[in-house]
C-alpha cells in the first residue's frame, strides 16, 4: 500500500539576501521609479483631459497614447469625475 498524502503543506525554505548593500539600492531604486511612474501617469491622465477638452477625438487621443478610444474615454470621464469630486 502507498502512503497516503500528508495534509501538512512544505514551505519553501527562506530565501536569504545574499548583498545586503545592493538589496538596499534596488529598493530604493523601486521607489524611485514608482514614483516617475505615477506622475508620469498622472500627467499622461491630465494631457488627455485637455485633448479632448479642445476637441481631440478619443480615437485620436487612443493612437496617440496607444489605448482604445473606449478606454481613452473611461479614462477621461473617471479624471473628470475626481476632478468635480475634489472640489
């Protein structure tokens, strides 16, 4: 007869830093870009909100961001939403 299967699961051993001093910069490094990223969004958001308030399509504005015109047009009444929200 076989054994059954134990109920209890094995974990994985610990994963151990290896260079404590490069560990730290690659953090700090994260941080540093999640924050280029999000205000690169943020700024992305708000170009497309002044596009299609002078009149640019969301099709236009999809090309030219690389998104659908739809998802252009989410994007754009959500950024207007929080705009009259924050008021």
């Amino acid at each position: 007869m076989t054994k059954p299967l134990s109920s209890r699961r094995k974990t994985s051993p610990r994963k151990v830093v290896s260079d404590e001093a490069r560990a730290a910069e690659l953090l700090q490094e994260l941080r540093d870009a999640e924050l280029v990223i999000r205000e690169t969004t943020e700024r992305r958001l708000q170009l497309m909100v002044e596009a299609s308030d002078i009149g640019l399509t969301t099709t236009k504005i999809g090309d030219a961001v690389g998104a659908s015109a739809m998802a252009v047009s989410r994007w754009v009444r959500a950024a207007r939403d929080h705009e009259t929200s924050d008021r």
